[in-house]
C-alpha cells in the first residue's frame, strides 16, 4: 500500500488566459524546439506546459488551461495524482531499473495480478509488459499467430493501432502515419466495422458484413486474430451497435481466430468502467492496455487467456524496458486510487453531466451531427447541417477558439470532422460547464 502525501500544488482549477495563445515564452521556446526537433514529431497545441495538477495544466506564460485531452487519454486519474506521485518518488529512491527478464521484482507481478483481477472473466491469465500501446499490439500479434500457428490479421474500418511497422499496417488512414515510409508489416486483412450514425446497421448486420469481408478475402482457416477497439479512438470515438462485437468474438471462437479487443485508449476507467469491453459483455481472448494505467508513466501490456499466453517459448517475449519498475509502481498506485475513490463512477459522473450538455448544445447548432461515447470519452461528430457531410472546418474552428480561450481540445476521425472530449474521471462538473460554455460560443461563432 502506498502512502499518501498531500499535494503542495497550488494550481488553482480555473481556466485562466493572461496572454496571447501563444505567448512569448512558448512563442521563444517553439523557436528552439525548431532548431532541433524534426518537423515530423507534430505539435497539435504549441504552448509549452510547465506544470499541471488535476484538470488544469499551466503553460510557461502562465495560461491556465482546461485539459481535455488528458495527453490522449493518459492522464485518467488527473494530473499529478498525489498517490502516484509518491509511489513514484518512493521507487526511484529504491531502484530505477534491472530489466525484469535479467533480475525480476515485485512490482511487475503486482501489476499483472491486477490486470488478472480487473480484466472481464474469470479464466487463468497471464501479462507481459511492455512501453507503449503499439508494443502492445505488436505483441498480441506475435503471441496470436504463436498459438494459432496462422499468419493473418484482420482489422477494422476507422481503426488506429500505432505508429511502429506492423500497427501502420493495421491502421485505416495512411496520412499520416504511414504516408512514404517504405514497406509495412504483411498479411493485415480488413473489413468494414460498425458505425450507426453512418451506416445505419444493427449490430447483427454490421457483424454479419464484417465477417463476410474476413472469410472472403482470407478465410477463417489462415486467419490468427481479429483486433477490434471496442469504442473507437482516432478512428472518431464510434461505439459499435448493440451485438455488434459479441457476434464477432463468436464467430472468432468458432473458427479458432484469437479475439484481440484493443483497450489502449478506451480501457483503465475511461468507459466508465475498468475496460470498455466490459460495457459490451464481451471477454477477449488477449487485451492489449496502455495510456491510462501508470498515472502519466511509460507502461503497456498484453493479458490473456493463459493458454494463449503460454504458447509463447521462453524468451520470445521481453524487451529492456518492459514493465519499469518505476511505471509499475505507479500503475499499482493507479489502481489503488481507482478502487479507493470510486473512480469507475466518477467516469459515469462525467460522461452524465458532458453528455447532458453536449446534448443541449446539439439542439442549438445542427452542425452537431452526433453526441457519442462512454464515460469520460466523449465526441461529438461535426457535419453540414442537414446533412452528414464531413465539416472538418468546424472541428478546426472549435479547437482553435478553444485553444485561444484555455481549453485544450483533439479532433478525432477518419474525416477529421471529430471533437473528442478526454477529460480526467474527477474533472468538476463546473469545469465541465465551464468548458462547454467556450463551446458554446466557439459553435455560434463559426461562419463557414
């Protein structure tokens, strides 16, 4: 158990705008980050943080911001949990590395008895760790075909999975993840997913065409593992129609095809629940996790069915800095400040009071197509009225009036026409309010 400090911070949870959006200190700093920094490394916000705390982070200028985009989700318990804090600086001071496949420690067992304890079903599972959410994903792929012995990959529509070779392979979009980086991982299959407010299916439908994709471009019998996110990320936040996903898992067990329910963004609290696909019914074969489960720190992870974990030689799984042990530590902390603040309902709490608003203001703009999500992610679609045609120009416009008005924003979507909302599980329903009210007038503002 980790013991609590109490935070020294004294960030107020305002939104706060003292200078131009930029200022001149971030303005200085964008300056030097040119003469060093690749182009091809982005900079979606370029205000330059010098600290956060909660739901609030602060630039170097002294702007106040309301962070809705949590670092793409991975601040879900909030900036600077005092919890994880300590445990950090607590391992630090005890040993900051020995690569666990070399000279093992506690904190990496830890981590996966949660993820055994947490993850829908109660089957025998085991966890290797990992850094990112794409090593994750390289890893369920490697252990799927390992315990299938098949060589096929089937994805989905909308899909984001990562930026190494084998997850641009698996992604819907090329731009710009892939655009003229060379040849990429092989044998990925995909197949249309379900998306209600455009294709207008029931989950039994889109399954149904789904599966049709998967046996006729590749067959069942040299496919190894489907990856599905069971709520969306980059691809726009969509949430399958009802009975869409457990028809796919049904037919993957039926055919000997591993179902892999890629919770990297959706999972550790942010649905509502510990992971989206418990919302869903679901049980996955293999889930891979990242972003939210080590307070801010590097740590990700591939836990499963036992049997398709063990399939692995010894050996043929690892990497140096697979599961820290200071991101271990942090992720216990994590899970501990979850179970001790009711977290998974502090997520439902948010998901009521931003949709609720999110909702009134679709009935003001019709530029609002849709209001989606689970828990504490959020979208919504933005459309010609009247229509469903992509206004990318809209989320554009949202972002940067945000931006300009302390409000931290991440368009989402195949068609970039997707305002997500990732707020932290403990965010204030005033902050809450507060930032639908720069929407609000960010929305009555715009003139195409």
């Amino acid at each position: 158990m980790t013991t609590i400090v109490e935070s020294t911070s004294s960030i107020a949870q305002e939104r706060r705008v003292v200078t131009a959006i930029p200022g001149p200190q971030s303005q200085a700093m964008h300056a030097r980050r040119a003469k060093v920094v690749p182009p091809g490394v982005g900079a979606a916000l370029p205000v330059y943080i010098a600290e956060a705390h909660e739901s609030i982070v602060v630039d170097i200028d002294g702007n106040q911001f309301i962070d809705f985009a949590s670092g793409i989700g991975v601040t879900t318990i909030g900036h600077t949990d005092d919890a994880v804090v300590a445990a950090v600086a607590e391992q630090v001071a005890r040993f900051t590395h020995t690569c666990f496949t070399v000279t093992p420690y506690e904190g990496y067992v830890r981590v996966a008895e949660l993820l055994a304890e947490h993850t829908p079903g109660n089957h025998e599972k085991r966890t290797m760790l990992c850094n990112s959410g794409a090593e994750a994903i390289e890893n369920a792929v490697k252990i799927a075909r390992k315990f299938t012995g098949k060589n096929a990959i089937g994805v989905l529509d909308h899909a984001y999975h990562g930026r190494t070779n084998m997850t641009m392979a698996m992604n819907f979009k090329n731009s710009p993840y892939a655009t003229g980086f060379g040849s990429l991982g092989t044998s990925v299959f995909r197949a249309p997913s379900s998306y209600p407010y455009l294709d207008g299916l029931s989950g039994e439908e889109a399954a149904e065409r789904t599966i049709w994709y998967f046996e006729k471009q590749v067959g069942a019998s040299d496919l190894a593992a489907i990856f599905a996110e069971p709520i969306q990320g980059e691809g726009g936040f969509m949430v399958p129609a009802d009975g869409y996903l457990n028809r796919l898992q049904d037919w993957c067990h039926e055919n000997n095809v591993v179902f892999v329910a890629d919770e990297v963004q959706c999972g550790m609290a942010r649905s509502g629940a510990y992971f989206a696909s418990e919302t869903f019914s679901l049980v996955p074969d293999l889930i891979t996790v990242a972003k939210g489960i080590a307070g801010g720190m590097p740590l990700a992870g591939v836990v499963g069915r036992a049997d398709i974990m063990d399939a692995t030689h010894p050996g043929g799984l690892g990497g140096t800095f697979g599961g820290n042990p200071v991101s271990c530590a942090a992720s216990i902390a994590v899970f501990e400040q979850i179970e001790r603040h009711n977290l998974l309902g502090e997520a439902q709490r948010v998901e009521k009071t931003l949709m609720a608003g999110l909702r009134a203001m679709q009935e003001k703009h019709p530029m609002i197509g849709e209001v989606r999500g689970r828990g504490a992610m959020i979208a919504i679609e933005l459309v010609e009225p009247g229509t469903k045609k992509p206004d990318a120009a809209a989320v554009k416009h949202l972002v940067d009036e945000g931006f300009q008005n302390g409000l931290l924003l991440l368009n989402a979507g195949t068609n970039y026409n997707v305002l997500r909302f990732l707020p932290n599980v403990r965010m204030s329903d005033d902050l809450i309010a507060d930032a639908l009210g720069v929407l609000d007038a960010a929305c009555t503002s715009y003139r195409k």
